[in-house]
C-alpha cells in the first residue's frame, strides 16, 4: 500500500527563492492529507502535478502564519472550481473563526461542506480513524499551542495466495474469511489451513511530523519508533540561542530526537532563510543519525 509524504513547502517564517513556507501531502492508499498550508501552496501542487480536488482532509498544527496563510486560498479555489465533496480540518479551534470571518467579510457561501475538527494542544489524542490509517496529535512546545500529528497505517487483511487457491479448487465464497486469517472445517471434515493458503500483509508503518518546537522530551513518547520523523531543523547548533528564544530546533537536535526515540529515518526542513544553502543543516544532523534527508520541495519520501 502507498504511504509517502511530498514536500510541498520547506521554509520557516518567510517565502525565500525557491523554497515556500511550509506544506506537505501525504498519500495514504491513494487518499489525500494536507499537513500545513503555507502561503503558495497552491501554486506548489500545480507545479508539481497534484489534483487539489484530491485533497480531502488538511491538518493545521498551528496559527503562525506560515502553516496556515494558504489555506483560504486553496478552499476558495476548490469552490470556484466546483468541489462539491465534503473536506475536513482539523486544526486549532481559533481557526474556525478565522475561516469564518474570511468568508464572512468576502460574502462568501462555500457551496461544498466543511466540516471542523479543533484540536488541543494539552494532552496526546486520537482525532482521525479511517479504514486506512489512525491519526493522533503531538503535543509540542512552541511560542503558542501547536501540535504535530502522528499517521499510523492500520493492519491489512493477509494476502490470498490466488495460484494455489484455483489450483486446489477452493471455492470463492472462502475468501474473505481466509483473508481474516482463520482457518476453515469443511463439511468433509478436511481443514483448509490459512497458512497454505495467504501471507502476511505489510507491517503497518508511522510517519510523525513535528512542526515547530523546542527540543522537549515530554513529546519523545509520542513518536517512538516513527519509521519516518519530519522534524523541523531551523537552524544550526551555531545559532541554539536563537533557536531557544523562537522556539525552535536545530538540526543537530532533530539528529538527537531521532536517536533518543528509534526513528528509522530522518527528515529535516522548516529552514531559516539564513540559510540559502542547505547541505550544512544536513551535515549537521548527519553527525548524529546518518539516515537523515533534507525535505526538498518537490522530491516524495516513502514511509520505510
């Protein structure tokens, strides 16, 4: 099943050359999730190819702006488009108010449903289940509330193994409960036993994206064992006293977080615009956890 997450947006704080705040779409089994939607997001999924009509569900982890500025745009977009398709937010509850006041003043009526999920930032929860996947919040330390959001792939029904089943002439109408894994007493007192007959499907895999926030064990729990962490690398371990007074990380931090909780691998961005070049970011985390990438705009990283 796909789980991969594209970098639609990478900067902190202010659009820079050719990279825009920040923004992220993770595919799930061909469903949609926005995370964050920074000024221009909409511009980055046409550049890139991505149907915004796709999109179903967005995840806001806070109120600065540059998590957020796109988001009017896109669900005015969507309208004048014609979406008709219901989308769901979550996001803090100030956010409902704003999108309100938006539409309100531009006598806007947004012909498709909205439906709105606030979220806290006080404790760990479950906020989304679907067939697919569960998604629950990290509660991170930031200038004001902020979460992150934990995407965890659910179990799949084993895998019919459909040569030997026609061969053995088994009929049809087994199959949905050989998928469940049980094993089946025929009336002629024969077994069909699951395990001749299916595999074991993918091991559910977990992508935790941690916006904006201060290296804070009290979060550490919540992303233990991610088989793919997005943390936020502002700045390098030069500039630690600024990155303390805004609330933020530095690369070599994130290298230390993905090391103290288990993460397979690493992904870094919400870059200063200090930083035109991003390699020494990436160095820098390296030095402490060698699987870590740059989260570059445009590139798609798999859930390993």
């Amino acid at each position: 099943m796909k789980f991969e997450v594209t970098i639609l947006g990478s900067s902190s704080a202010t659009p820079v050359y050719n990279r825009n705040p920040t923004a992220q779409l993770l595919n799930c089994n061909e469903k949609f999730y926005l995370i964050d939607c920074g000024e221009g997001t909409q511009q980055q999924l046409i550049r890139f190819g991505i149907k915004a009509n796709k999109i179903d569900f967005v995840f806001i982890s806070h109120l600065h702006g540059d998590h957020y500025f796109g988001l009017i745009g896109l669900l005015s977009s969507l309208h004048l488009n014609g979406r008709i398709k219901p989308m769901k937010i979550f996001g803090p509850p100030a956010l409902e108010e704003i999108l309100a006041l938006q539409f309100q003043h531009s006598e806007t009526v947004i012909r498709y449903p909205i439906e709105f999920v606030a979220t806290q930032a006080d404790k760990p929860v479950q906020i989304f289940e679907n067939a697919d996947l569960t998604v629950e919040t990290i509660i991170l330390n930031h200038r004001i509330p902020c979460t992150g959001f934990k995407f965890v792939q659910k179990k799949r029904l084993r895998k019919l193994i459909i040569e030997r089943l026609e061969a053995d002439r088994v009929p049809v109408e087994y199959y949905p409960l050989l998928k469940r894994g049980a094993d089946l007493d025929l009336p002629d007192g024969s077994t069909l036993l699951n395990a001749d007959y299916t595999t074991d499907s993918e091991r559910p895999r977990t992508y935790c994206y941690c916006s904006d926030t201060l290296m804070d064990e009290r979060y550490f729990e919540s992303i233990k064992g991610a088989d793919l962490l997005y943390h936020e690398a502002t700045f390098l371990q030069d500039m630690l006293e600024r990155a303390n007074q805004t609330h933020h990380t530095t690369a070599l931090q994130a290298g230390q977080v993905a090391i103290a909780t288990g993460a397979v691998k690493l992904l870094i961005g919400h870059f200063s615009s200090r930083y035109k070049a991003l390699p020494p970011l990436l160095d820098e985390a390296r030095t402490v956890f060698e699987n870590t990438e740059l989260a570059l705009e445009g590139n798609t990283y798999s859930v390993p």
